[in-house]
C-alpha cells in the first residue's frame, strides 16, 4: 500500500473526493453511462467527444465506450473551464489515477527565482519530459511525479476496469491530452504571413484569407491524390495561419515541406490570375523547433481545435517580420531525416537544414503529373541561394535577422522554380533581391585614434546615439 499523502494539492470538488492510499479510501463515484449512448457522436454539450486523431469510437466494444464517456465527464468536471489541467494517468483496477494541478501551477514550478538557475533548469526539462509524447505512467511513476510536484494523485473510479487495448488505450490519451497541456521537442511548423494585409478594406482582407485557405486547401488534395495524407492544423495570426503537421511520424516534416512548395505554387498561380486585391501577396516561413499545445476552452467545454505556442512560433514571426513579399525563409535548425512516406525509418544524427533541403530536393520528381491551374507540373527543383565565398567554393547564403529586441537568429533563402508544361514559373526572391554583408563602419572616432588626436564631443555624441539606434533598430544582413 502507497503512503498517505497529506498536505498536497488536490483538484477534486464536492462530486470528486481526493483519493488517499490509506486504511480508509474515499472514491469518485463515477456517473453510470447508457449503453443507448454513443461515445463518439459528437455533441459539444454531451462531453462525449474524442479528440481527433484516436480511432472510432465504434471499434470498441460498448463497455469501454461507457468507462471513456464516465472519464470524460469527470475530466471536465474537474477541469473546472480551463482552472486545472491534467498532466498524467495511469490504470487501476478499479478505474484511473490522474493527476491535476492548476493552470498556474506549471509556470510557478518553473520560475522559482532565478531563471538561469540549475533547480529552474531541471524543472522545466521535468516538466517538459513529462507533458511530452504518452501521458500514460506506471503506478510508481505516477507517484513519483506526485511527490516531485507536492501535489496528490486523484482516483477517478470506473464501472470496469480499463481494457490494454490500443483503440482504447490511444483514446484515453487524446481525451487526456484535451484538457492538459503538451510539449513537442521538434515538430515543423510553417507561418504564412499576407503582406500589407492592415491596407485593405474588410471585404479585401476576408477574400485574401479565403484565399489562402482555399491554396491549403488544394495543396492538401493535390497530395492526398499522390498517397500523402498532410494531418494539418492550423491556428490564424490574424493576417495568416501557422500550419502543422499533427503527426509525428519520421517524415512528417518533409511532408510539410512539400505542402508548402505547393501552397506557394498555387498562392503564386491564383495571383497571376486575379483582379483586384482578392488574392493575397505572402511571404512563407519554414522552420522546425519545439513548442507547446493546449486546447482553448469554448463555453464549458475544451475545444477540439489545438493552439500551439513555442521557440517555433517566435523564431518564425522574427524571421518574416523583416522578409520581403513572396520570399521564402527557411530557418537554422536540425532535424532527424526519413525517406519521404516512410513511417519507420529515420536517421541516427540530426541533419542540417541545408542537408535537409538538399533531401527533400531530390524527390520532388516525385510531384510531376500534380496539377496547376489545370496544367500538370512537367518539373519542379527547390534550392537554397548560394553565394562564392572566399575560398572558392559555393554554399548556401545564411542571414543574420536581429529583431527589435536584439535578439539574433539564422535564416536561408528558398528559391522554387516550377515547369507548367513549358511554362516556367519562378517563386521565391532571386539572390540580386537579398540584403549583402554589413560593411565595417570607420567612425570619426576611430580616425581620430588614427591621427592620435582626441575626439572632439560632437563626435561622441555622435557615436553614442548610433549606438542607441542601433540597439532598436530590426536588421537583416548576410552573415
């Protein structure tokens, strides 16, 4: 028998009693389900609903649709309009160990004191292994990240004891992952941005978002009639959508990768086409990072539809917010590598993300017959821009992008050239378009040290406010 646990905090109300592990145990006694009740039928008030992403709900046997409808309804019970959240769960005979802590609570945990601290730093890399991948957890597992975290496990009883059947096994997971909150270490995301899109009148800005829904939309299609399903989300920025990949599989970020060149593509065609401002102008960001997802709390229930927030998300909105229109940026980042489509294999280094451009290059053959425009693409290649350097040789142009903060990152420059049946179509800025390296700058200071001649006070002044401007203001040159 586990040891009592007092003192801790507890989610549980009135109709959901902590569980002590003691001489005398106190359970939630679960609402009992009707077996005339579908588990899967979607009613937003019912709190039936599994997350996209598990299987049917019809593949399981009745029994265990009544035990993940009771979880469900206590799970939004307790998750009292987005105050608690779940982190963890494991099985009981008797029914479900969970584990809640208030919303606040994973930020307080973080931030005890110094950031840079080693306590602060492995409590983050704790709480991030442990909102990441499967929220399952053995019976001593879950008691140990209850005493790390000084808060107790509740027991939520069910009718039968859950089944280890995966289709069950994997719903619990997703309705568990709707009211927590997830980590992914290294996940593709793309951001598209409309240019200029606060210029235009209400009407102009509703059909340029129509628009570029449609081109992912299409994208989508173009890909699925290949054999690649995209599993993507999408969240709006309010003048573009940041775009996902819900499956984690080897060769998902490469599946992204080819649905961005194909959402540019048709973005690109649409606007050659159109009249007016109805077709957006965009610039496209690719990069790949780590970042965290929740669900946003509609009414009384947690939506369906997932948010992601995340050193992703930031270094992307950075990166555009100094590109050109039409360009192209792809981050710095490393990656695993997988051969396009394949679900199983996967490299055992991470690879650059030219290497990884280069890969993803060469089995773009593989999208010629696809349709644009009616007119089905005869070739298509994708490079990074390169440039001679001093010693001879060509490499991909790398530029240094420093945001108004002062904060720095890395980006590389994406040029897409497409034939349509003869027709040439070049997508992406050309490398006559992007920004040099900053030149070294000889101020009169520094010319005065060279005549040995003390520097006059204008010439500080001077000097000092440069250096104030530079600090505020956003650059990009070629590093």
């Amino acid at each position: 028998m586990a040891p009592t646990l007092t003192g801790l905090y507890n989610a549980s109300s009135s109709n959901a009693v902590h569980y002590y592990f003691g001489p005398t145990e106190t359970r939630i006694e679960m609402p009992r389900s009707s077996d005339t009740e579908d588990v899967g039928r979607g009613n937003s008030g019912d709190g039936a609903e599994i997350a996209s992403g598990a299987e049917s709900p019809s593949a399981i046997n009745i029994v265990q649709r009544g035990n993940l409808k009771a979880l469900e309804t206590t799970l939004r019970k307790q998750w009292r309009l987005g105050q608690n959240i779940v982190l963890c769960w494991s099985s009981d005979e008797r029914g479900v160990l969970v584990i809640f802590v208030p919303h606040y609570f994973l930020g307080n945990y973080c931030a005890t004191g110094d950031a840079q601290t080693d306590d602060s730093r492995a409590n983050e890399a704790f709480v991030r292994e442990l909102i990441s991948g499967q929220r399952r957890k053995t019976r001593e597992e879950i008691f140990a990240v209850s005493e790390r975290l000084d808060v107790s496990p509740t027991f939520i009883k069910l009718n039968r004891a859950l089944s280890e059947d995966v289709k069950v096994l994997g719903a619990v997971e997703q309705v568990i992952k709707r009211y927590g909150l997830s980590y992914v270490e290294s996940r593709a995301v793309l951001l598209f941005d409309i240019v200029d899109f606060s210029l235009y009148t209400p009407f102009e800005q509703a059909s340029q978002l129509n628009s570029l829904s449609y081109s992912l939309n299409s994208a989508y299609n173009k890909l699925l009639a290949q054999g690649i399903e995209i599993n993507f989300a999408r969240t709006t920025t309010g003048d573009g959508y940041y775009i996902w990949n819900r499956d984690l599989s080897p060769s998902a970020n490469q599946d992204l990768f080819i649905f961005m060149l194909l959402v540019v593509a048709d973005n690109a065609v649409a606007q050659a086409a159109s009249r007016g401002h109805t077709v957006p102008v965009i610039r496209t960001g690719y990069h790949i990072g780590g970042h965290y997802e929740l669900y946003q709390a509609e009414g009384v229930n947690p939506s369906v539809l997932s948010f992601i927030v995340g050193d992703v998300t930031i270094e992307l909105a950075r990166m555009l917010d100094l590109a050109q229109a039409n360009q192209v940026f792809i981050g710095e980042f490393h990656c695993e590598q997988a051969v396009w489509g394949s679900e199983s294999v996967q490299s055992i280094t991470a690879v650059s993300a030219t290497s990884f451009v280069n890969a993803v290059s060469r089995i773009l053959p593989a999208l010629q017959g696809i349709p644009l425009s009616g007119k089905p693409i005869d070739a298509i290649t994708c490079w990074l821009t390169e440039g001679v350097e001093q010693d001879g040789q060509s490499r991909p142009r790398r530029f240094r992008i420093v945001d108004k903060h002062g904060l720095s990152r890395f980006a590389y420059n994406l040029q897409i050239d497409i034939d349509l049946e003869g027709r040439p179509l070049s997508l992406g800025l050309g490398g006559e378009k992007l920004p040099h390296r900053a030149q070294p700058i000889i101020s009169q200071e520094n010319e005065a040290e060279r005549s040995g001649a003390a520097p006059i006070a204008e010439v500080l002044f001077d000097d000092l406010a440069s250096m104030l401007k530079k600090r505020s203001v956003k650059t990009i040159t070629e590093d």
